[in-house]
C-alpha cells in the first residue's frame, strides 16, 4: 500500500466515527465537528458516518443521541438552529458489530467510491486490532485512508508495541494520527512561538539561567462512571506517560530545523530519550503516588476514592502522581522537572511554571531573598502567559514586589480560538502530522514510565491518602522543599 497524506481538494471526505455513540464522540468529538463545519473548515462534500452496535435508524441516532445528548455540550453562544440542521444533514447512522467481520460489508456499501476516508477509533484500544483488521478484509481502506488512535495506546511498552505493530500492518506510518488533545490546544502550540519565535528567550531558556520547570494537570472531577477503567490505570497511565510528557517535551526540546512534522518530533523524541533512567531508590526518593479520600471540591461534599463505585476496597490505584525527573543533556543539566497531577485537587488548572534562577547578588537591602522571575504559561481553564518580574513600589526607599505582565489571549487575539478537538480534527482532514505523535516518541514514553510502574510494584508501594479538595499528599511538598522550591500555589 502506498502512502499519500495530501488528499484531492475534490474528493468527497468520508468520515467514520467508531464509538460514534459514546462519551467522547457526545462530549467532543461532535461538538468540535459542528463547530469546524459552522466554521467553514470542512470540505464542502463532507459525510460523517457514526458507527455503533445499538440497533438504531439514522433518525434515531440524530435524535436520541446527537438532540439529546451531543447538543448539550455544545457553547450556547456558538450555536444556531439552522447550522445545526445542516449539520445534521451530513450524519448517517451504520450499525456495526467490531466482532462481527460481515458487519463491516454494510459499512463498505455506505462508503462512497474515491472518498477521502478518515477513521476515527473512539474506541477501547483493544479493539483497534479488530477493527482494522475487518476494515481492510472488507476493502474499505486505500493508500489515502487516515486513522485516529484514541489514548491509551497501551498500558505498558509491550502492549503499545503490539498495538503498533497490529495497525502497521494496515497502515503506514504516515497514516497514522495518535492524538493526544493537549497537543492541539492554543497556548500548547504558542509554546512553540513564544520559545522559537522571540530572541529575549533563547539565551535563557537552558540552565543556569533557569531554576527549575513545574508542569501541572490538576482536576477537581473524581473517577465517575470511570472506575471500571481507571482502576487498571491509574494516573501515570493516564496523564503522565502521554500529556505531561508532551508538554515537557515541548519545554525542553531543541529548535527544529522547520515544522516539517517529522523535524518536529525528532526533537521531542532526544527530549525522551534524554529522559535520565530512575533506578528504584530513585523511585523511592522522587516519586509520590496518592488517593483521595473523602472530603469536599467547590463547596460539596464528595467520596473518597475507595468509596466510589466499581472501586474494589483494597484499590493501589493512584489518583495522584507528583515526580521528579531530569534531563541528561547540556541544556537542562541539573535542572529539575517536576510533574503532577491529580483528581479531586483544589481546582481546575492545567499550566507550565518556569522558575528563573536567583540573581547571584543582590544591590538592593530590602530586596526578597530570592527574586521572583517566573514564567506561567496557562492551558486552562484560562489561556495565558503571564511573566512575573520585581518592581519597585511607590515611595521612598527601594522596597520591591512582583509584577506580572500579562498575555490575555481573549484581549489580545480577536480571532475565534478553536477547542483543541476541532484543532486537532482540521489537521488531520488536511493532512498535518505535526500535533500528533509518532511510533517512536510513543514507544520511548513508556520506556521511560514503565520503570516507575514496576518499582512501584517491587517497593510495595500504596497511594497516599490526601483529601479531596487539596493539592495533594503532604509528600509532594517534601519532594519540592527538598530542592529549595515549591509548587506554584505554595510559593
């Protein structure tokens, strides 16, 4: 099968949703392709057939589940009935069994002939293997075909090798889109410009001139209709082995020599494999896991995380990770990264917190001890930039505090900002690879993370109990103080 990642602007563009009527497709898929078509961005001739084992009509999937249950999360701002009715004239409904291969003839006929096919798999990764599998025996893939991989791929360095190995067979490499929704938001893709696209940072933005990195996703959610999944998880599966470990590699990778999406992602994929290897004392000393218990988020009262349902009473699962981690290379030589994150937290907050080193003396008597040169790059809830520097307050004498200049996107930028689905969703209609992740820079994730989950298991390690509503287990102050810092909250 040859390969080719541009497609024909005349070509009519099939798009096939498996899972089409799940969680995700409700929550963000659907909503993000609305947007995308009141948006004008997606080709005039678009198709999105949903793909399920409930024995519906395509009436009444548009009704029961796209009426009443995708509309909801759409933005009320953004919505428009008659956009929304032609919207729904793109959708058809296919009943499809994943284990049934003579299902996938039904999808074969409803595909059009010489269509632009993309094949979105909101599916368990389990199933990946079947479905491509049945959808190549049923003649419906060709040498333009694109797949989306949904996370986790895998749940440790084997099972993604299998994963990958099993799709490959079907599909090449440049065919592949393994998203990961970070990647397309706005502030994660202007990380890229603020650090290649300004002088004032790039003399900087290596050691010694820089402190240390924090990189936080917390959220105030529990597990929800979740556990079943997450208790075979658990948050470094979850979150650190594919988001944080995107956004730190982002942080810390060399200039590419263009956006060229391989030129891209070899730098990301040194970052990873500069990643210093942790040995189990290592583990032992720079890494904390924790569970929540009962306690209260937003003002309610909310359980423990043994107390939720479909949680087995003797759960290790961590809803908690905070680590330490280091780079061997010249950039970041003994420049610490800090990584968390954490369900059931204090609030909502996904950021990147560069600490700038201390001036190594100071002229000024009543300046602070240490100076607080920070850099905050927000990803939500709000999208900012924020660099705090010291100032000098009004008055006699030389008394200083901290300022911050401040990038407000919603000021600053007057154009519509895209969710990061629809983002991620344009590029893959149009051929982009740059915001997706490559075999290799996968594979090289979980070499690194699979260490920490098997010296976990050799330590007997359990989670540490922090009430919901925190930020966390007291340890994960400790890991920061030993190293004379604290997490941005605490500062």
């Amino acid at each position: 099968m040859t390969n080719s990642t541009s497609a024909s602007n005349e070509r009519p563009l099939d798009m096939i949703i498996f899972g089409g009527g799940g969680d995700l497709a409700a929550r963000k898929l659907l909503p993000a392709l609305y947007m995308a078509h009141t948006h004008c961005n997606l080709p005039a001739d678009t198709r999105i057939l949903a793909i399920g084992r409930r024995d519906w009509t395509r009436e009444d999937y548009l009704k029961n589940f796209m009426e009443e249950q995708s509309r909801s999360f759409i933005d009320a701002k953004a919505f428009d009935a008659q956009s929304w009715d032609k919207f729904l004239a793109l959708f058809d409904y296919v009943r499809v069994d994943i284990e049934n291969p003579g299902d996938f003839q039904r999808l074969a006929q409803a595909v059009r002939p010489n269509s632009q096919r993309v094949l979105y798999l909101s599916t368990s990764p389990e199933l990946f293997v079947t479905i491509c599998e049945n959808l190549d025996a049923a003649g419906i893939l060709d040498a333009t075909s694109r797949v989306v991989l949904e996370k986790p791929l895998g749940h440790d360095l084997a099972s993604a090798r299998a994963i990958n190995d099993a799709v490959g067979k079907h599909f090449k490499e440049e065919q592949i889109y393994r998203i990961d929704h970070y990647l397309g938001k706005e502030t994660v893709q202007n990380l890229m410009v603020l650090r290649f696209g300004n002088a004032i940072f790039g003399p900087l933005w290596q050691a010694p001139y820089i402190k240390s990195v924090q990189i936080t996703v917390s959220e105030t959610v529990g597990v929800g209709s979740r556990a079943g999944f997450y208790d075979h998880t658990g948050a470094l599966r979850d979150m650190v082995q594919n988001h944080l470990m995107q956004l730190l590699c982002i942080v810390a990778m060399e200039p590419p020599v263009s956006l060229d999406p391989d030129a891209v992602r070899d730098e990301k994929l040194k970052v990873l494999k500069s990643l210093r290897p942790m040995s189990v004392a290592d583990i032992a000393r720079d890494t904390v896991r924790g569970q929540y218990t009962a306690g209260a988020v937003g003002g309610e009262a909310v359980k423990g995380y043994l107390e939720e349902a479909n949680v087995p009473p003797d759960s290790r699962a961590e809803t908690f990770v905070a680590l330490r981690a280091h780079i061997n290379n010249w950039r970041w030589a003994n420049v610490p990264f800090f990584l968390r994150t954490g369900k059931r937290m204090q609030n909502r907050r996904s950021e990147i917190v560069i600490d700038f080193a201390d001036l190594p003396f100071s002229i000024i008597p009543d300046g602070p001890r240490h100076y607080g040169n920070r850099l905050t790059i927000t990803l939500q809830p709000e999208e900012s930039i924020q660099l705090q520097m010291m100032a000098k307050e009004p008055g006699s004498g030389m008394h200083m505090q901290p300022v911050t200049l401040n990038l407000d996107f919603q000021q600053a930028m007057k154009q519509r900002r895209a969710e990061a689905y629809e983002r991620l969703l344009i590029d893959v209609i149009r051929g982009r690879l740059t915001h997706f992740m490559r075999r290799d820079e996968l594979e090289a994730a979980w070499a690194w993370v699979e260490p920490i989950l098997n010296g976990w298991k050799e330590l007997g390690d359990r989670p540490r109990g922090y009430t919901a509503g925190t930020f966390g287990p007291a340890a994960s102050s400790a890991l920061m103080a030993r190293e004379n810092q604290a997490w941005a909250e605490e500062a």
